[in-house]
C-alpha cells in the first residue's frame, strides 16, 4: 500500500546527512570547542541516520531539542522522528524523545537535565506514515491492483494457513501492579491514584509482553513477531513510534521506564 516516504525524495539521504553535521557542529559550539570534528553522518538503515564526534560532550536536552528540529525543517521533510542520544560504550540510550508534527504539539521529557561530558552518539530516525491516505491509494491503478493482491493474499492465508503464534500469557488478575502504576489489560488502560490513561491495542500488547519480563532484555523480533508479524502487517518504524508513546505514558511513574537496548531490543525497568 502506498504511503508517503521521505526516500521518495532522491536527495533525502543528502539533506539529512547535511542538516546533522549542522546539528553536530552547532553542539560542538556550544560545548566552546569550535576545533574537534564531527564525524561522516552514517546511514544505519534507510530512516536512521548517526551523528557522531571525535571528542567527548556534554549535551542540554532543551539544546539538542531546538538545533535539531530547526535544521529538520531546512530539509522540507515531514516532522516525525525519534532522536536517541546513545552512550558510547554501553550502547544504552541515555535521553531520548519523539516529535510528531510541529515541536510547540510535542511534550519534551526531562530538557532540564543536562547529560555530563561523554563520548555519545546521536540518532535520528525518521518516521514514516503509517496510516495510508485511501483517497491517495485508490487514485493510483497500479496502487489498487497491489490492494487487491494484498486483501486476496491475506484473505487465503486466513482461511487456509494454520496460524502460528506465541501467545502473551493470560492475565488471571483485573490488573498488574507496574511500579506505582496499575496496568489493566482487559480494559487497555493504567491507573494511578485515581487517574486513568488510556492505551491503544498495541500500547496494550506491548506493555503485556514487557510485564511478563520485568528488568529482563526483550528482543525486537519478540516483540514484532507477537505483536505484528502474524497479522501481515509490519510497517518501518512501527515497534519504536509505540515504544515512544507507551514511553511517555509510562513517564507518569518516576520510576518506571523502557530502555532501548541498541540493536537488542528493549527493557522494561521497575525500580520500586
């Protein structure tokens, strides 16, 4: 099915690449070194681009949050992204966050603390769309003949492939106790001190699988496989734009947080 993708755009690598040595070199400054370099942007993959440096430095969230999303916006690309600042060594995230369209709609977590000298590595990645415009799918003949193979396919498999899936345990309980947070599962939703947040089928989906392994690594191929993959639909950057979302949920409780693992998967951390 047709979405809008950056990589639409011949030059998307070239503008990213060129708005984050902006971003580094903007850091750089700020941190008083106008000397050190900053190191060849990677491609890690076709949304996920790294932003690395020859020396050691110190990052202010609300900093980082304003340079980047000012050189973004010079490339003419949409607003969705995750930026994910990694430490060098452990490869843990130490901050991150997610904008969704404009930056004054987002909530930023935690801009006033201030990350100490370190060797980090910054990502961006770029999020697609994932909803499709029906308009937009159905105006193009070679788009529609793709829908159709697609419903017939899904359609055969339904009706005579035997599925296979590992099931997220049954919850016996009306909720799980997630730090200070209640996770009510039957009713998609957490509470606390009687306030409640609601949660969509997959935030639901996801928080089960992390509450069956608590402070444990889950794997990325766990999580998409049980989550997405049986139902035929696993699209770009899925896992991590509801890994964010459920992140920020989550943030009610100081003491409750999902950790990126780089390149493993996720952890879900209690500290209660």
């Amino acid at each position: 099915m047709h979405s809008f993708s950056p990589k639409e755009d011949s030059l998307y690598p070239e503008k990213i690449k060129v708005a984050l040595r902006a971003v580094g070199n903007k850091l750089l400054l700020k941190n008083n070194d106008p000397l050190s370099l900053v190191l060849p942007i990677r491609e890690i993959s076709d949304y996920t681009f790294e932003l690395s440096f020859e020396k050691e430095l110190a990052i202010d969230p609300e900093t980082l949050v304003s340079i980047i999303d000012a050189e973004l916006k010079k490339t003419g690309l949409p607003e969705n992204y995750i930026t994910e600042v990694i430490q060098c060594k452990t490869k843990e995230v130490s901050y991150s966050y997610e904008i969704l369209g404009p930056l004054k709609d987002n909530e930023i977590p935690c801009l006033g603390r201030k990350l100490p000298v370190s060797c980090y590595t910054i990502q961006i990645i770029m999020l697609q769309e994932e909803i499709p415009s029906l308009y937009g799918a159905l105006s193009n003949t070679y788009t529609l003949s793709l829908l159709v193979l697609l419903v017939l396919l899904i359609t055969g498999t339904t009706l005579f492939k035997k599925k296979f899936k590992e099931n997220i345990a049954v919850v016996t309980s009306n909720h799980i106790p997630i730090g200070n947070l209640l996770f009510h599962p039957n009713e998609q939703k957490l509470s606390k001190d009687g306030h409640e947040i609601t949660l969509t089928v997959k935030e639901s989906e996801l928080l089960s699988i992390f509450a069956q392994h608590p402070n444990q690594i889950v794997k990325r191929e766990l999580l998409i496989k049980q989550v997405w993959e049986d139902n035929g639909v696993v699209v770009g950057r899925s896992l991590d734009m509801f890994i964010s979302k459920l992140r920020k949920k989550l943030g009610k409780d100081s003491d409750v947080k999902i950790v990126n693992i780089h390149g493993v998967g996720y952890r879900l951390e209690i500290t209660t």
